[in-house]
C-alpha cells in the first residue's frame, strides 16, 4: 500500500505508520456469559481483558449493547451497569487504551469520565445527545455505517451501489461531525459490516476497501467471527470461523485498514506480523533493490 497512513495521533491513541492495529472485542452481555449475575459477568470479563493484555492487544473495546442481527435494545440503566465497573476496572489499573461500544449519549459521557479513549458506535453518533457528547468529550470516535436496526437490519437489505452508498453516508457523518467541532485527526470510519448487509454486499465492501482507505480518515474493519464468513464457509458455526476471521483481518490490513476488531487477537497479531514483514520487506526493497 502506497496511500497507508503516516503514523497518526488520533485523540489519546497513537497509530504507527503502516501498521494495522488489533482491537479486541469484550462483551459484557448476558448472552456471553450465560450464568448471569452481575460480579459472574464483570469477573470474566475482566479476566478475558487481561487475557487480551497478555496477547499484545493494542484496543479493548467494551460493549454492553449486542448489535448482532435480531438483537433487541437495551436501556441505557442496564448498559451503564454492565460496561461501567469493567471500564472503570480496566482504566484504573491498566494502561491499554479503552473504546466503549455504545450508541447512547449518556454511557458515552460516563465511560469517557472513567478514561475511555474511543467512541465506538455503530449508529455514527446518530442518537440524541451522542454529536454533543462526542464532541464535547475531546476522545476519537469511530463512525460506522448500519442500515436499519439491528432487529430487522437482515430483512432484505437493498443498495444500488452498497460501496458508493455507504461511502457517502460516512462521509456526510464525517461532515456533520466536524460542523459539530470534532476534528478529522479524531475520527475513524467503518463500513460496518454485517450490518444490513448480504452476503455479496459485505463481499463488495471488502474488495472495496481501499476505497475507504483513499479518504484519508482511517478505517476500523470488524468482520471476525460474522455471519458473512459461515455462509462463504456453507454454515460453519460461530466457533469454527476463526480461519476465515483471520483471513478477512490480513486481506483488510492489506488494504490499508488501521485497525481489525477481533475475537482471536493471538492468532490476528500473528498473521497481521506476516503483512507487516512484507512492508518493511518492501521498504527495504526500495531502498536497496
Ligand atoms: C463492527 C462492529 C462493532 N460489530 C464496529 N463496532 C459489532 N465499529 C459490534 C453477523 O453478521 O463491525 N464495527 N460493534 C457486532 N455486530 C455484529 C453484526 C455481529 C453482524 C455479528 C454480525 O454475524
């Protein structure tokens, strides 16, 4: 890749030049750990956190709101207490970079406070109060496209032209963004996939992503583990697509994208070390031929 960012500060997060980073995916809903109570669901998330730690994870990305296809809202009371003593947790004693999976203003101002360094929502910020927070809040933010609502966002999901279209929806985020003060060097765009998307659409946003790339802004792919790679693999189950996951996070490093949200982030930074030697194999080339 040629156009591959410089090394780039965005907010509190430094990305080095050329390198795909590896954000790692922790929910903190019920459905994850089944068995329920409250300190059960804290405990093992923080436990899987350090676990990411360990591996050399660059991002943990708290979620309490499950965004997959069919899933229903929650309140912001029941988010606030799933997320909050994990990120209050991890901010406290850790010094991995912190994103919150909300598309709620007020877990947005209260993960923040605890010393998160992202917003990550998959709504781009659309929700009430979410810009002004966002804004005020001084943090990077990523914005992603989504058509519809997680519930019924697989009902037939139709595009002209899913690139151009999801492009420009990003791109009319990022403006109304900057008029609300937040400024370029802080925002991360995504394309979402998965999200009100077949199969040939997603198909067609990941062979695209370069396009994405060509807008400057950097580019969060979160592809691991989705629907999309068990219907290429004719029905693997959720926990036999870690091949294809990490097969679909060395094709978007290789399109240039800043960071892969994982599951798998042992098995990611390892595959992600072989594009890596390539660049600097190349670098190198270059220079010595
Ligand atoms: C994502 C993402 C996310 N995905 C960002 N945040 C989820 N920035 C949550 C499926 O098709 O891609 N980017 N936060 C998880 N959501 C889904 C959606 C999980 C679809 C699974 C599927 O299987």
């Amino acid at each position: 890749m040629d156009d591959v960012h410089p090394g780039l500060q965005l907010g509190d997060i430094r990305l080095e030049a050329g390198r795909c980073h590896v954000m790692g995916i922790l929910n903190v809903t019920p459905d994850s750990f089944s068995d329920g109570g409250r300190f059960a669901v804290r405990d093992a998330a923080l436990r899987h956190a350090e676990a990411m730690i360990d591996e050399g994870v660059d991002i943990i990305d708290v979620g309490g709101e499950s965004t997959r296809p069919g899933a229903e809202p929650v309140s912001a009371d029941e988010e606030l207490a799933r997320v909050m003593p994990v990120i209050e947790e991890l901010c406290a004693n850790h010094e991995i970079p912190v994103s919150v999976d909300t598309s709620k203003a007020e877990v947005m101002r209260a993960a923040v406070d605890a010393g998160a360094v992202m917003i990550n929502d998959v709504r781009a910020l659309r929700e009430p109060g979410a810009l002004d927070v966002a804004a005020a809040s001084g943090v990077a933010v990523c914005l992603m496209h989504m058509l519809g609502e997680p519930r019924t966002m697989q009902n037939d999901p139709r595009y002209d032209d899913v690139v151009g279209e999801v492009l420009n929806f990003l791109q009319q985020r990022v403006e109304v963004c900057r008029a609300a003060g937040i400024d370029r060097t802080r925002i991360v765009i995504d394309p979402g996939f998965g999200f009100g998307k077949t199969l040939v659409q997603n198909l067609r946003l990941l062979a695209s992503l370069d396009r994405f790339v060509a807008t400057g802004l950097p580019v969060l792919a979160g592809i691991s583990r989705k629907r999309m790679l068990g219907e290429i693999l004719h029905g693997a189950d959720v926990n036999h697509r870690l091949y294809a996951s990490v097969s679909a996070a060395v094709i978007s490093a290789q399109a240039g994208v800043a960071i892969v949200r994982v599951h798998d982030v042992a098995a990611t930074l390892d595959a992600l070390k072989v594009v890596e030697a390539l660049r600097e194999q190349e670098a190198v080339g270059d220079a010595q031929a």
